[in-house]
C-alpha cells in the first residue's frame, strides 16, 4: 500500500486475505478505550466509558487499619530438674522427722508427756497392787569343812572392833540397807602360806566374784569383809583355804529382824 492511500475494512463477505490488516494505532478518545473484538468475517471496535469498566473490576478485600504490637521480653522460667525436687522433698522429711524425735524425746525426757498423756487420758496409771512381806526364814546353823585347821575361825556381827578385825556383837539376821561384817581369823604358824577365798551367796545365787586374799606362811591375823543388801533375801558366804570349804556361815535380811 502506497503512501497517501488509507486503508478500509472489507466489505462483509470478503475474506481477509484480500489485503493486509491495519497495524495503526486507535487515536486516544478522551473517557473511553477503544475494545476490538475479531469474528470469522472481520473485526470491529466499539467504545466503553471508563465508569463502567469499574463494574467489570474484582472486589478488593477491606484493608483494615495496622495495629502496632511492641516487641515483648519474657525471661524463660528455669526448669527444676527431677531429682532436686524428690531430693528437697527428702530434705524436709528428713528434718521433721529429727524435729518430731527431739520433741518426743525431750517430753519424755522432761516428764511433760506422761502429763500430757494423763491429762489427756491416754495413759492411766497401773493399779497398784498391795505388797507382800516376803517370808524370809531363819539362818540355819553354821557349817564347818577341812580347812578350818587354818581359818580357825569365822563368825557374821553387826559390829566389829576396826583395829583389830574381832567381831564386839555377833548376829545373823538384819535389815535392809543394813551393813554388817563377816570375820575371820588365820593361823598358819608351822605352815605355809596360802590364799582364802571368800564367795558370797544371795538365795543360793553367786552375788559377784569370789574374793581371794593371801596369807603368809607361819603367820596370824585376822580379817573381815562388809555386806549390805537393800532387799531381803536369804544369804550365805563360804570361806575356804587352798579351795578347802572352812566355814558356810548364812545370814537373813528381812524387814522384821
């Protein structure tokens, strides 16, 4: 197409081959935008008002107004492990517990708690019970072995000469909480020395241990031993030389002498 020449649609009917289609830009029409629309047999342009293109748009969602959150700072709470809860819990178990024992054994300790438990009538006390005298009887009659050659003799006081060893006041029978003394003496002139034992009997139990006491050879003395009970009881003390039974004295402690 020569210059000068303006080209024009085909008429209905005429294929598009029968020229070249026009690439010349739509002049700008104020308001309005020029849409084509093509078909088999051609194109043609028709005009919308912008107004309305704004129908054909998509709604925009509501833009809502910002609101400012400032930065916030939570220090982590520390995690407690296991096992120092189990062993806090120990801990304090174990102090009460020596609370509660020191409690106890001071109450008992002060006497406040058999108080506490009497005026609480947890604890009566026991029934007392009337006493009964034991019967004690009389000592039997002295008793004499093979080594009475040696421990010439032996007898139970209730008092005796300090100095000298000699009972002032024989007598077999006393109180409780009495003292009394069994002497003795010892002749081994012409002889030789030795050893007495002494063994103290309470109802026919041994008392303590045997009391053992050297003599000299050729020699003589005499010698005693205190005793003092606080209950009665039947008694008795053998005195033997060299493991020979000399004498078997016995002896009574009894509330009525």
């Amino acid at each position: 197409m020569g210059d000068g020449q303006v080209w024009q649609p085909p008429a209905d009917g005429q294929s598009q081959e029968q020229g070249p289609q026009s690439l010349l830009p739509v002049p700008y029409q104020p308001n309005s935008i020029q849409l084509q629309v093509q078909h088999e047999q051609g194109t043609s342009s028709m005009l919308m008002p912008v107004q309305n293109i704004e129908q054909l748009l998509p709604d925009l969602p509501e833009q809502e107004g910002s609101i400012y959150v400032p930065p916030m700072y939570t220090k982590p709470r520390a995690v407690i492990p296991r096992y120092r809860i189990v062993s806090g819990f120990l801990s304090v178990l174990i102090v009460m517990l020596l609370l509660c024992s020191g409690a106890g054994y001071y109450a008992k300790a002060s006497g406040k708690w058999d108080a506490f438990t009497h005026f609480t009538g947890l604890n009566t006390p026991p029934s007392i019970k009337p006493t009964t005298a034991v019967n004690i009887p009389d000592p039997p009659k002295t008793e004499t072995g093979p080594g009475k050659d040696v421990i010439t003799s032996a007898t139970i006081a209730s008092r005796i000469d300090a100095t000298n060893g000699v009972a002032l006041q024989e007598k077999n029978i006393f109180t409780p909480k009495t003292t009394f003394y069994v002497t003795y003496s010892v002749v081994t002139k012409g002889k030789k020395g030795g050893t007495i034992t002494a063994q103290i009997y309470t109802d026919n139990i041994p008392f303590s241990p045997p009391q053992e006491i050297k003599v000299d050879g050729d020699k003589s003395q005499n010698g005693s031993i205190s005793l003092n009970f606080p209950a009665s009881l039947s008694g008795k003390v053998e005195l033997s030389w060299n493991g020979k039974l000399a004498y078997r004295l016995y002896f009574a402690v009894r509330e009525k002498p």
